[in-house]
C-alpha cells in the first residue's frame, strides 16, 4: 500500500527525498527509481495519490502503475483531484478533513480483503 508514493529520481522526482537518500550518486538514483525495478511476479500493489499534490507529482503513482501493468503485476490505483501531500487518512483527527479522500481507508480496507482475505 502506497499513498502518495516517491516513485523516480528522473523527471518527476520530489528533490528532497531522492538527494537525502541517494546525495549525487547517478547509478544510485538509477536504483532507486522504482519504475526501472519492476519485473514480473511482484506481490499485488495498492496506490493512492491526489493530482494537485505540490510535493510529489502524481505522474510518479501513473510511472508507477504503467510499470506495474507492463509486468502484469495486480495493481489498484485511485486518483483524488484535489488536496495536498500527507494528508494521511484525510480526517479531522489528522487536522486533514477531507471526506472525499478519505475514502481511499475503505477502498484500501476492502482491497485487502479481497485480495489477501485479510479482516479488521
């Protein structure tokens, strides 16, 4: 389960992640970014992103799920339009409320029912 995800250290890298965890190290970034790591036989994948995310740009989650599709990988994407980065479960509880986004908890919860029969 992913939300949100740093995803690249190309074109669509969020500049702090990737420098604190690979400095200028070219072939590490090359490692780390997990488009290029994808192969076939992966366990299922569940992603949630917002398209208006300033920090992390959406088009990471979209590599992402191109790859994991590429390699027929089980995967589950939503996309929320609007709201920023870590929002967590988007409740008030979290001083994120956003009932919309929020439902990605549900969605999530009952992906991994069905997919690993696992219950709360």
């Amino acid at each position: 389960m992913l939300g949100y995800p740093v995803i690249t250290a190309g074109e669509y890298r969020h500049d702090g992640s990737i420098v604190n965890l690979c400095g200028d190290d070219a072939d590490l970034r090359a490692t780390m970014s997990l488009e290029n790591q994808v192969r076939d036989g992966l366990p299922p994948f569940f992603v949630w992103h917002t398209v208006e995310d300033p920090s992390v740009p959406v088009q990471n989650s979209l590599m992402l799920a191109g790859a994991l599709t590429a390699h027929k990988v089980p995967l589950e994407l939503h996309l929320f339009a609007h709201d920023g980065h870590g929002t967590s479960t988007c409740t008030r509880e979290v001083n994120t409320p956003n009932k919309h986004n929020s439902a990605w908890v549900a969605l999530c919860t009952d992906w991994l029912a069905e997919t690993f029969d696992f219950h709360l």
